[in-house]
C-alpha cells in the first residue's frame, strides 16, 4: 500500500481541528477562569456554626464586586457545622475552596493533611486574620444568677450552655478562657482543674458546635447562662427582643478564626483567582466594615476603634499564656487523654 503523506497531515489537522472546538466549548461553559466573556465560577466555603450570617453579606457584597472587576460571575456556596467537624470533612473530601474555621487547630489539621500549603498563614495579612472574636457570656433578662465573671459559674444552681470542646471551636476556646481565668489570676493547675471540673458538672447537655448550643439556650430554654462567640451572642439578644442580656466578662481568650485557600482544590478546579479575590475582599475597608456589622472585631485597627462602642475592652489572653502554641492547648486540655476526658462523664 502507498504511503500518503499529505492524508496523514490531513488527519492531523482534522484532529488538532477538533481539540480546540473542544477547549473552545468548555471556556464557553465558563468553567475557565482566563480569557472570553461571560464567564463563572462556583466557589464553596467551608466555615464554622455561627458564621452564617457574616459570610452571606460579605458573599453578596464579593459577587457584585468582583463581576463589576473582571466579568466573572461567581456563585457561592456554604457548609456550616462545628468546627472541627467541618475540618475533617475537608480532610474526607469535602471540595472546599477556602476554610474560615474557628482556629488555627482545624485549618492547621487540613494543612497536615498536604490539601493546605505549610506557609498559609502568612500568605494573608494579619496572619489570615481578616478578623477576630472572643467568648462571652448571655444571660437571661435581669441576670437573675448575678453571672459577671468566671467563678460565678460555678455557684451552686448555675446551669451553663457551651459545646463540646472535642469538636467544637466556640467550646474549645470556652475551655481555654474558663482555664485562662484561673491560672492568669494567680491560680495553680489543680486550681484550674477543680474549676473545669466543677463547670462541666453544671453543663446539662453538650451540643456538637456553637449554633446547635444556641439552640439549646435561646429557642429550649435551657441554662442559665451561655458562653458564646461575641458575635453569637449579639445575635442571640438581638433576636431574644428582651429575654436575653450580654455579661463581658474581664478576661476572655482572644480567640483567632484564620481564613485559607486550599490549595490542593483550586489547583485542581482552577478557581484559585476568584478564590484568593474573595478571601483578600474580607480585608477591604468594606469587608471590615462588615465584619464589624456582624460583631466580629476588624483587624484593620482604624475600622476596629470607629466601633469601639461595639466592642468592650477587657482582658484578651493569647494562647501562648497558657500554652506553647494552639497544638499544645489541644493536646494538654481537649485531645485524646487531655484534661477534658479526666474530668468530663457524660450525663447519664
């Protein structure tokens, strides 16, 4: 058989022909974030329990902004539960795009896990703090239990509403402001654990993240008193039209909610562009001013003291007072053999 060079060529046209008819139709589909009009990208965000209503108004605000900037529509999706929980769900192949997570323990977690670049928390300003919180404590109206501080929880008929800490980040960093408040005051260890172990006792039920805990306390009415996320618990009175009152406290944790890309799955769907745009909106003057809106505290100072009035002063510990870092917290207080399981029975 002769040998026809000028076919094969023709063949090979033919093919190449198709592969960019092809390539041209995904970018259609708007599945590309470079080149064209008209284009879209889903993004999901994978957050902890009483963010919900935060990252729906910077959502919002995030999607005409970026349309208006660089023509990409974007739709985006979120997953709330405890924090803990959510991590793992990341780790077991939830497709999150970025994770704002209670702390540097869950993201940390996901970034052991080789889905996270080691480096992420100096990828974003303020050590991918675009905000940060604290606990604080709701009463009911009139504060009939007389609850300002720490050891007034564990009076005698105080019943206290706060998740678990095992996979909860509003029940660990209650854990660690309840230790806090002993041990910075002068307090030993044992003093501590006699305190932990006697406010765990006066904890009827232990829900699994921080919204489920709000339930428990706001719509069961269950406890006298609930340790909440600053921003829960503006929520919660706002909501309460009465019943419900906010006690700060004079020293609370500094509690630290990082924000990260996940690199293993932008890099895989392509969206990393829109996804670093999102999470870089948070720190925006109108990202902060958001925040604020929803009672986190903006780390963009300036912002953060024109709401002074929305954010008492008292006294925010670091981790490291109490602890070499986040992991060793973990470790000596709420990870398997910590603290938590020597003094915690689960009500029978």
């Amino acid at each position: 058989m002769a040998h026809n060079p000028t076919g094969g060529r023709a063949d090979r046209r033919t093919a190449i022909t198709a592969l960019i008819v092809g390539a041209l139709g995904l970018m259609a589909c708007g599945k590309s974030q470079t080149g064209g009009a008209a284009q879209e990208v889903e993004l999901l965000n994978v957050s902890y329990d009483p963010t919900r209503e935060l990252w729906r108004d910077l959502n919002e605000k995030f999607i005409a902004a970026y349309e208006k900037e660089s023509g990409t529509k974007v739709t985006l999706k979120q997953s709330h539960g405890g924090s803990s929980t959510q991590a793992r769900a990341v780790i077991d192949g939830l497709e999150a795009d970025v994770v704002t997570l209670a702390s540097y323990l869950d993201t940390d977690a996901i970034s052991k896990k080789g889905l996270i670049q080691p480096n992420w928390i100096d990828r974003l300003p303020s050590r991918s703090l675009p905000y940060t919180s604290t606990v604080i404590f709701v009463v009911r109206k009139g504060n009939p239990k007389g609850i300002k501080d720490w050891p007034d929880l564990i009076k005698p008929g105080v019943e206290v509403i706060t998740p678990n800490p095992k996979t909860s980040g509003n029940g660990y960093l209650s854990f660690f402001s309840a230790w806090g408040s002993v041990v910075l005051r002068g307090g030993s260890r044992d003093d501590a654990i006699q305190y932990v172990t006697q406010l765990y006792k006066q904890v009827p039920v232990l829900d699994s993240g921080a919204r489920g805990a709000t339930t428990t306390f706001v719509q069961k009415k269950l406890g006298d008193v609930h340790l909440a996320w600053e921003n829960e618990a503006h929520l919660e009175v706002r909501e309460a039209k009465g019943e419900l009152e906010l006690v700060y406290p004079p020293i609370s944790i500094r509690a630290e909610p990082h924000v990260a890309i996940v690199d293993g799955n932008v890099d895989r769907k392509n969206t990393r562009k829109a996804a670093e745009a999102y999470l870089k909106f948070a720190y925006t003057d109108e990202g902060q001013e958001i925040a604020a809106k929803h009672f986190y505290r903006p780390t963009n100072e300036a912002i953060l003291k024109k709401h002074a009035a929305t954010f008492p002063e008292l006294r925010l510990f670091a981790i490291t007072e109490i602890a070499k870092d986040f992991p060793d917290a973990h470790k000596q207080f709420v990870g398997e053999g910590g603290v938590f399981d020597t003094i915690y029975s689960p009500k029978k």
